[in-house]
C-alpha cells in the first residue's frame, strides 16, 4: 500500500511538472492528457470479489415456487433430497447409505447438520467498455461487465459405527456443497483524467450501477454421490416442479479510481479499482452491499 502511495505522489509530480511546461506566453495552460479522441471502445479482463451477504442464499435451504425462501428444514432442498429421494424416503433404494458405506439405518441428517460457511470465491469479470470523450479530461461512460460466480460451504451427516466395530463414538463427516450464480453489471456513469501528461495520469469515475443476478445452481457430493439440489422427482420418478430460481435486476452505484495510460494515437489502457454498492436480486430482502474489482481495460480511439 505505501508503494502504491508513493506511485500515484510520483504521477503527481509528473502531472504538475508537465503542466508547468506547457504554459504559454500568456499564463495560460493547454489541457492534453494523451490526445484523447471523441469515442472509444474496448474490453475489460479483472477479478471480482463479490460480497458474502447473499453466499447463505445457497446454504440448501432453497426457494418454492414464489421464489421465496424456504424456512423449515422439512420443506428444504437439503431434507428433501438427501432424506426422501436418496434417502429412501419413497421406499426405494437408500443411495445415502450406500455412499456412506452403511446400513440403511446406521446414518443421520438433521436440521443441525445443515450447511454452514457459505462464501463467494474470487471470480473473473469480463467486459465491454465503452467512453465518449467531452473533453481531453471529461468522458461519459458504459461499461457492460460478467460474472460467473462459484460458492461453496460444508454439511455433515452422522454414521453410527457398524456392528462389531471397535468404534465408540459415532462418526460425524463433513461434506461439500457447491452453488452457481450469474451476473450481469451495467454501469452508466463520469469519468475523469487529472494532469496534464501525454502518457501517464491518474483519473476517477463514478455513476449509477444494474445488476441482473440470476441463482444458478445448487448441489451437494457425499463421497462419490453427486445430487442435484435443484431438480426434484417424485416417487415414481416423475420430475415435478417444486423450486423457483429467484434471479432479478438490482439498483445501485459505483466507482472507480486507478491509472490512465495513452499508449499511442489508438490505444489507451487504464488500470482500475472499483468498488461498486450493489443490489443483489438473490434470497429475501436483499439489501446494498459492497462489492469490489480490480483489473485492467484496454481501448480502442476511433
């Protein structure tokens, strides 16, 4: 952090001294920060570390067919498929103790084994940039930015040693459930160049932020049994419609600061941190919580 300090005070440096020596006969300074052209178009390519507010959405509870949150464990995804459809819950074969390499009776699944350290991991973000130039200083800006994200957490089930065992105490194992969500960001917003360099300035931005957040997927792997929470069957093997993936557009801001580059007459390249104050349309009440980028975009000027 004091390296990155000490860089942005250097750039200044630069900025000021450039702008001293373009003062003309009259007092008067002349603005070209990099020769900037009216319209620009270029990609994004960054990391996302998205805000773990909403990462419980995915915790195997679930949502019915409003799209609201399931609130008992009876009407859960994680009841629903590990105790009655691969449980043996309809009579049929118990998958859950075969997994487990148990008697059909010797497991257990209860509502205190539900998931618990749910959590986004960093993902790559993907984007299409787009800048109309006001000025040599002042743009509007349309960024159209992607996300697949993955998140993850741990459930236990509990064995009960077999017979004849030399096992005591029964055997409480951790396993994996895994979740998927997609977002789409559009960001409309102002973006501004400070100093007057030819080739390296420091430059902010900041403006409204949408951002359409769709529930993926779901599910859970114990041992070498991989189950698809999201897909139910009834006991005839009958898929049924039991779940809504709640997806929707939420509103709300962004920013933005890092270090403009003007490579040459055509191609420019800015190295971004960006916070953003998001609404995520996943589980109920969402709420606007911060979100955070970091990464790199490379312009076009036409």
């Amino acid at each position: 952090m004091n390296r990155l300090a000490k860089l942005f005070f250097l750039l200044l440096l630069m900025n000021q001294s450039d702008l001293l020596a373009q003062e003309n006969t009259e007092g008067e300074t002349t603005e070209n920060p990099g020769k900037q052209k009216s319209f620009k178009v270029g990609l994004y390519i960054g990391s996302y570390f998205a805000n773990k507010y909403t990462a419980g959405a995915y915790d195997g509870y679930g949502f019915d067919l409003d799209g609201l949150r399931n609130t008992s464990f009876e009407s859960s995804y994680m009841y629903n498929k590990i105790i009655m459809e691969y449980g043996g819950g309809y009579g049929q074969v118990d998958q859950i103790a075969l997994a487990l390499n148990v008697n059909h009776a010797d497991w257990s699944f209860t509502e205190n084994d539900m998931p618990v350290n749910m959590h986004y991991t960093p993902a790559f973000l993907l984007g299409l940039q787009c800048r109309y130039s006001v000025d040599n200083k002042n743009a509007i800006s349309l960024n159209i930015n992607a996300a697949k994200l993955s998140i993850s957490g741990n459930f236990t089930i509990t064995t009960v040693p077999p017979t004849g065992s030399t096992q005591i105490n029964n055997s409480i194992q951790t396993f994996g459930i895994k979740g998927g969500e997609q977002r789409l960001m559009i960001q409309l917003g102002y973006n501004r160049i400070f100093g007057n360099n030819e080739k390296v300035n420091l430059f902010a931005e900041g403006g409204i932020n949408m951002t359409y957040s769709q529930f993926d997927k779901n599910e859970i792997l114990i041992n070498n049994l991989q189950i698809n929470l999201m897909e139910f069957y009834d006991f005839q093997g009958v898929q049924n419609n039991y779940t809504k993936a709640p997806r929707g557009m939420g509103f709300g801001a962004y920013g933005g600061a890092g270090i403009n580059l003007s490579m040459s007459e055509k191609f420019t390249i800015q190295l971004i941190y960006s916070p953003s104050f998001e609404g995520i349309k996943i589980g109920n009440n969402p709420k606007l919580k911060w979100q955070h980028a970091i990464g790199l975009r490379a312009y076009y000027n036409f």
